[in-house]
C-alpha cells in the first residue's frame, strides 16, 4: 500500500529527466530563463505542493544551473518538506510584500534573481497561468530591466502531455476512486435529499478514497446541475432536495497525489422523457465511436471528428470541444493547457498522454452529459474507470 509521504513521490530521476526535457525546449526557443507560476508546473518540476497559489509564487528554471523555488517566507517550511530542493534554492519574500499597495512580492523575486545573475537574456513566463496577474509581469520586468520578456506559450504544459509509467499509475489510482465517488453520487440522489447533503456524501468519498488508499482535494467542486439547471454546465449545488421527474447531471472525479482522474455521468429521478432516453444513446454512441479513433499518432480533430459524424446523422450538433488533456491539477482547472479535442486542432497524440473525453448536450430546459478519462496506450484508449455509459434512472 502507498501512503503519502511528505516528501515528493517520484525519484530524483524523474524529476531530473522533466528539467532536462524542459530545458532542452526551452534552448530550442532560445529562452534562457523559465520563470513558472502554474501550480501544476511548479509541482512537475520539484513536488511543491502546497496551498499557497493564492499569493505570488514561482519556480525558476535556468539553463544551466540549480533550479529556484520563491514563495512567502512563511511558505518556506512547506517548500522544504515537499521538495529536495537545498535551502539556498527556496528564497522567501518577507511578509510586508503581501497584499500591500505600493510593492509586490514580484519586487522582491525579480531582485533576487538579478542578484544571482538571472536579470538578462529572454525570460520566458507564463503569461497566460490563472495565479500570474498584469501587476505581477510589471513588476517582474521592472525589477529585471535588462531581460527581454516573452510568453513560455505553455512550454512546461506540453512536457507534461506524455506522462511517465509512474504518473500513469497515480492516474490508475484516482479512477480507482472516481469509480467509488460516482457511485456514491449515484446511490445517494433520490427525490428529498438535499443536494447539499448529496454533496457531502461525494466530497467525503473523495477524500476517503479506496481500499485505505486515500485521495486528494480536487481542482474542481462537484458540479450538479439539476432540473432546469441541467440545460448548463458549470453549475454547483444548493441546499434545496432533488425532485421526482428532473435529471441531475453529475461531473466531479478524484485525485491521487495531485493526478486527476475526471468523470461525468447523469441520473434522472424517475422514468426519464424519451428526447432525454433518445439523446443518451446517441451520445453514447458518440463516445464509443470516439474512444474506438484513440490511437498514437491520431489527431485531436480526427477524434471529434469521429464523435461530430455520429451526432450530425441523428440531427444533433454540439459547438464545444468534447476533451483535453489531463493529469496533474490544482484549483481551479485540472485541465493541462495543451491538446483539445475540436476541429482544427492538429496536434497528434502519442503513447501515454491522458485526455478526459466529456460530451454535454445542453439544450433549452434540459441537458446530458457523459464522460471518460483515458489513457492513450498502443493499442488505443484505455480508460480509468469502467461505469456504465447509459443514462442512469432512479424508479
């Protein structure tokens, strides 16, 4: 049995071989500098793991030399016991940077690195990352006047994209646990139940997790759209009871180790119309022909490609992409930035690249969604967890 520690998980190796690799595409861009600010990233490059995201942090990646990790001082213990970086590569901004009017922790950081002789050449940043705000860049600059600043355009997102064996067992893990999270969300919506208290049953499971494995917080909240909220996505809870005659559309999933595993499936209280009964099966049938397109060396676009010809014979159309990429995920996305599945997207997938494939039908006053996480292997999609693809019905 694994029992987190709270040292990183995987080898020195690995984490040897993701620098390496990053810094092998950051010299074919000419970039000599990386300064990453997505959770997820600093995460794949060193194992720092902690709730910190909200104030500025980063990891910086040069060419040559140690890999730095700066956070709030107070953050500085958590960087030690989550990380094998030394004590001199973890740099902590004092206190009075944050939050403060007149200075920003990025003050701070960009002094440091010009210090230790980072402040010229092309830095490249994540520009884009949801915790790196304009103020942020501007005070980066300002404090490395002779640098030439350019976006990383998600450099370390697509090392990502092709996991290592060891990764891909942490994904394994967490459909493990999805599996259990869904069906507890499945055996616990009934007609009086509270959605609030549906809730707390799943997010219970999710921590729980399976056979004394235990599971991580996810990137995302369960979402729960019901009744009239099921003709959209991205729709929470409340504290008012599910009801007899409306469907409950139910997207959540599981984490191990910060390795996701996403799911999505839907449950009608009650014999279900037949436009919602007719739609489930299309949609399936979608999904079979998908997954069916999985193999290395295939296009994103060929894979919606796949699921658009099977919908637009039984007269339906979906505008949205049906998946990305997938793996390591902090609040609030777990997805990777990289690969979607959608028409014009040409990038081609390879052995060991994860996707979650979600197809939501939201129509006016009612909606449908199904989906699977899935592991690209040589022999096609193999997915991580193993429910069934039907619209399930409560009597």
């Amino acid at each position: 049995m694994l029992y987190r520690s709270r040292m990183p998980y995987f080898s020195e190796a690995e984490y040897a071989e993701r620098v390496r690799r990053v810094r092998e595409r950051m010299a074919a861009h000419g970039y000599d500098l990386l300064v990453s600010v997505d959770p997820s990233n600093m995460h794949y490059l060193t194992g720092y793991d902690g709730w910190s995201f909200y104030t500025p942090q980063c990891v910086v990646v040069p060419l040559d030399g140690d890999v730095l990790l700066a956070t709030r001082f107070m953050d500085v213990g958590g960087a030690r016991v989550t990380t094998r970086l030394g004590d001199d590569d973890i740099l902590g901004f004092p206190d009075r940077y944050v939050q403060a009017r007149g200075k920003h922790p990025f003050d701070w950081v960009g002094a440091q690195l010009a210090g230790r002789g980072h402040g010229h050449g092309t830095v490249a940043v994540e520009t884009d990352a949801y915790f790196h705000s304009p103020r942020a860049q501007a005070a980066l600059e300002a404090a490395m006047p002779d640098a030439r600043f350019t976006d990383s355009a998600e450099l370390v997102n697509w090392v990502r994209a092709v996991k290592s064996d060891a990764e891909i067992t942490l994904m394994r893990d967490a459909g493990r646990i999805a599996e259990v999270v869904m069906q507890t969300a499945l055996d616990t919506i009934r007609p009086g139940v509270r959605q609030c208290d549906a809730v707390a049953a799943i997010l219970a499971a999710q921590a729980r997790g399976v056979d004394g494995m235990g599971g991580d917080y996810t990137s995302f909240m369960p979402m729960l759209p019901t009744g009239d909220g099921a003709a959209t996505p991205h729709l929470t809870w409340t504290d008012a009871p599910f009801v007899s005659g409306e469907a409950t559309i139910i997207e959540t999933g599981a984490a191990r180790l910060r390795y996701h595993c996403p799911l999505a499936r839907t449950l009608h209280l009650g014999p279900p119309p037949r436009l919602l009964s007719d739609t489930a099966e299309i949609v399936r049938e979608g999904l079979d022909a998908a997954l069916a397109t999985v193999r290395p060396g295939v296009r994103c676009e060929q894979i919606e490609a796949a699921w658009r010809e099977v919908i637009t014979r039984h007269g339906l159309e979906k505008e949205s992409r049906i998946g990305y990429s997938i793996g390591i995920g902090y609040p609030p996305d777990w997805g990777e930035h990289t690969m979607s599945l959608r028409p014009g997207d040409t990038s081609e997938i390879a052995e060991n690249m994860a996707f979650h494939m979600i197809l939501g039908m939201w129509m006016g006053g009612w909606g449908y969604e199904i989906s699977e996480s899935f592991v690209v292997t040589a022999n096609g999609a193999d997915c991580l967890t193993h429910l069934p693809r039907n619209l399930h019905v409560v009597d």
